[in-house]
C-alpha cells in the first residue's frame, strides 16, 4: 500500500524526492470480526519487525518507513464502533497487552 502512495503522489508532482511518514497503523485486539489479541500479536510484530529492517519497499528498497502505532491505550470510554476502543499496545490501566519489543 505504501508503495500504491508513492507511485501516486510522483506521477502527480511529477519527481521521486517524497518521503511519507505511516502516522497510524494497527490492529485491534477485540471488538469485532477479525479483532484479536492472536492477530494484532502478529500484525505487530510483523509491522515492527518491517520497520526495524530497514529493508523498505519493493520501490524504495532499503529505504527505512517512519510508521507510529495506533494507539498506545485502548480507549475504553471512547463512544465509538466497538473496534476503536481496542487498538491500543497497553490497557487503560497502563498494563502492557503485548510481548512486542521496539
């Protein structure tokens, strides 16, 4: 997808110097179909482990992706679809969720 965006935004400036920042990504732990703690686990490290590599894309290969996560606590008092509230890598009570390393 990333790539998608870049292609994108070049064909319509029409050069190759634009760097894009992923300024939310996640997955939720519960609250609706395809939320888990088993697929968010693996979203997560999946996600983390791509941007640690530094191997970037298959169109700006060794290119390292800024990406920060959605969110960093759930949000159990947001009023929003049931998803929203479980996007976070802690609990509200600051208890970590995952065993991810940065």
């Amino acid at each position: 997808m990333l790539d998608s965006i870049y292609y994108a935004i070049e064909k319509a400036i029409g050069e190759n110097k634009v760097d894009i920042v992923v300024s939310e990504s996640g997955w939720p732990s519960e609250g609706g179909f395809g939320a888990s703690m088993g697929i968010a686990t693996i979203y997560y490290r999946n996600l983390i482990g791509h941007a640690k590599s530094k191997a970037g894309t298959i169109h700006k290969p060794g290119k390292p992706i800024e990406t920060y996560l959605f969110a960093m606590f759930d949000e159990n008092l947001k009023i929003a679809a049931e998803t929203e509230k479980h996007f976070g890598v802690f609990y509200p009570n600051k208890t970590q969720k995952y065993n991810i390393t940065f």
